[in-house]
C-alpha cells in the first residue's frame, strides 16, 4: 500500500468513525490532492461500508497547531538536508536505543512522552519529527501534517529515520538498536526493513501498512508485528508482511489483538484500549529485552 493512499484512507476512515467532521476530512482530503468530487465519493463509499451513518459526532475540526510540552528533552539533530527536530530521553544504562516512529499526526506530546516512558523501562529513545523541514509539527495542524508526510519522498522520510539512528548510535556506540512505528510509524518501520539497516536488530512495527512487495532479505531484526481485528484495511497487508519475514528467514512474530480497533495503543486517541495497550507495552519490551 503505497503511504499516500495510506494517510488518504486514514482520513476517510477517521470521518466515518466520527473522528473528524466530514467537513474537515474534506478539507484534509483536498491537502492530499484529493478533488472534491473524489472526495466525497471516497466518504461516501467508506460510509456504505461501515454500521454507522458515517457522521461525526465531534464538535471539533481539530484544526489548531499541536503544542509540544518545553521539555529538556526535545533537541535538534542533524539531518540529510538540514537539522531535524527530535524528542530525546536518555537512561542511564540503557539496555537498547529505541527509534520510534510517530503516527500520521506527527511528534504530538503522546511521543514526546513514550520516549519518557522508554527511558523509564532501561532503554534510551528519540523520536524524530518527520515534519521539521515544513517547520515542524508544532507549526502545522494535524491537516497540514497529513499532507507533508503524504507529499515527502520516501527516501526522505528514511533519511531522516536512519539520521535519528545515526544519533542514537553517536550517543550509545555500543547499545544495540531498535525502532518502534505505530500507524504510519508502523508504516515506516516495515519500509526501513525492506530499505535495509543492518544497525536495527530489533522493531516492532504497530498496525502499520506494508510496502507493496516487501523483501526482507538480510534483515538482522527480529520482528513483532502487532495489529488490531477490527482494522481490516492495514490488515489486508499482514499476510503478505509475514510471508516475506519467511521466505527471508527473519525471526518474528505476528500478534493480533482481538477486538480492538486501528491506534487501540494511542492514550490520547478515541479508539484506545486500556488492557490491549498494556499488553503490547509489555511484549514490546519483553521483545527489545529479548532480541537485542
């Protein structure tokens, strides 16, 4: 699933769900490129599928600019084409540096505060800002992020991941590394796979869309793909992830919570689930711990 039609699917979904108004999804749609009557007729057609009536019962477009907390934590980092905004947590004696890879909303306080939680279980995290060449997601609303992650080139995006690396490397020379992506993030961490880095020996992509024709050939990671039941449109790229995890003879594992929905991890999102998140919080770091 090309990222694009990824983050334009995502859009749709969230108006169905009530999520966002469909006046909003609208006008994130036509951010993407998307023409008005396509659309409404992308709505429409998503609508059809799903229970509800496809309205929104959210009194908000949701259209302000994210604040990020002023955190010590939050550093510039250099990148391929310029400095890139990260949120940064060290521990003390880490037993990993984790990458982790934010959603299609950017580094929203809910990343800012996982790399925290990462430090406090052993493990040093950066999360990079995928959106700092656009000025970042604190200058952007969540539309607007949308739209730059659809418009970045992938071998940009990898750039800036593999930069988030090349700093946590720089920081820990000897600690082993592992990335951790949720929704587009999730995205993101299968493609950093296929794309290939031999530094990454663990990653746990979360509900995340595999590329098209994955080849895991040479990956040294040990993988752990999470995913939710009731997320049928990133699930419908599962199959295809672990069977190229087996043909290239990658140690993983494929671990789908049963109903739950696409973000069930996400705290601050409508669709978390409390028992579900805790459940993948520990066999993520029982994984790291594991496989690194």
């Amino acid at each position: 699933m090309a990222l694009r039609d990824y983050l334009v699917g995502e859009i749709a979904e969230d108006a169905v769900d009530g999520l966002l108004t469909r006046r909003e999804a609208l006008r994130r749609l036509a951010l993407l490129g998307v023409s008005a009557t396509a659309a409404g007729a992308l709505l429409a057609a998503c609508s059809d599928d799903d229970d509800g009536d496809g309205s929104s019962s959210s009194s908000s477009s949701t259209t302000s600019t994210t604040e990020l907390p002023v955190l010590e934590a939050t550093i510039r980092i250099p990148g391929p084409a310029g400095e890139l905004t990260a949120a940064y947590a060290a521990s003390p004696d880490p037993v990993a540096s984790v990458l982790v890879v934010h959603e299609n909303r950017g580094l929203t306080p809910h990343f800012v505060d996982l790399v925290r939680r990462f430090a406090d279980e052993g493990h040093s995290a950066l999360c990079v800002d995928l959106v700092s060449a656009e000025g970042g997601t604190a200058a952007l609303d969540e539309g607007a992020v949308q739209a730059a992650l659809a418009n970045a080139p992938l071998d940009r995006v990898l750039g800036d991941l593999r930069a988030g690396i090349d700093e946590l490397v720089a920081r820990a020379p000897e600690v082993p590394i592992a990335v951790v992506g949720f929704c587009f993030g999730g995205g993101m961490t299968w493609n950093l796979l296929d794309a290939g880095d031999d530094r990454v020996v663990a990653a746990v992509p979360f509900y995340g869309p595999a590329p098209d024709a994955p080849d895991f050939t040479g990956v040294r990671a040990a993988v752990l793909g999470i995913y939710a039941s009731e997320d049928d449109r990133v699930n419908a790229s599962r199959d295809r992830a672990a069977a190229a995890l087996a043909a290239a003879g990658v140690v993983h594992e494929i671990k789908t919570f049963d109903g739950v929905d696409h973000a069930f991890f996400n705290d601050t999102g409508q669709r978390y689930d409390k028992a579900a998140a805790d459940e993948a919080w520990e066999l993520t770091l029982n994984w790291i711990v594991d496989h690194t």
